[in-house]
C-alpha cells in the first residue's frame, strides 16, 4: 500500500481505505487474539477473501465487490 501525497487537509482520498481498515478491525482484528504472525497472516488473508467474494455491501446493491464486477462485466 502507498501512502496518500495529497494536499493537507484532503480527506477524501484515503475514504475508502479508512473505511476498509474500520470494518477490517472491527470484523476481525479486534475478535481475536493472535499468538503468532502467521496466524496474524493467516487471518488478513481469509478476512480480504470474505471481503470480496462473500460479504455483501449495500451501495453494490446487496452484492460482493466480486459479485458486482461479474455483473457488470
């Protein structure tokens, strides 16, 4: 991930990573409590999968951003 270089006091270019990393937290980083890295990698990378292909989000209406892709496609 690359850091945002906009000008200061710009927030909307990081809105949609913010709001990722918020429900990342909250969904899983918080619920758990890891022991080692690999558990750590472990769970970002189920977690990202559920976020694609399994986790509906309502401005795509009702859909995965992999579902959503496929449909417009």
């Amino acid at each position: 991930m690359k850091a945002s270089m906009s000008r200061k006091g710009n927030c909307w270019d990081n809105a949609c990573m913010e709001n990722f990393f918020s429900h990342f937290k909250t969904e899983c980083i918080y619920l758990y409590s890891f022991k080692t890295a690999e558990a750590v990698q472990d769970a970002v990378y189920k977690y990202i999968r559920f976020y694609n292909h399994q986790r509906f989000q309502k401005k795509l209406n009702n859909l995965s951003p992999y579902q959503y892709r496929i449909q417009a496609a």
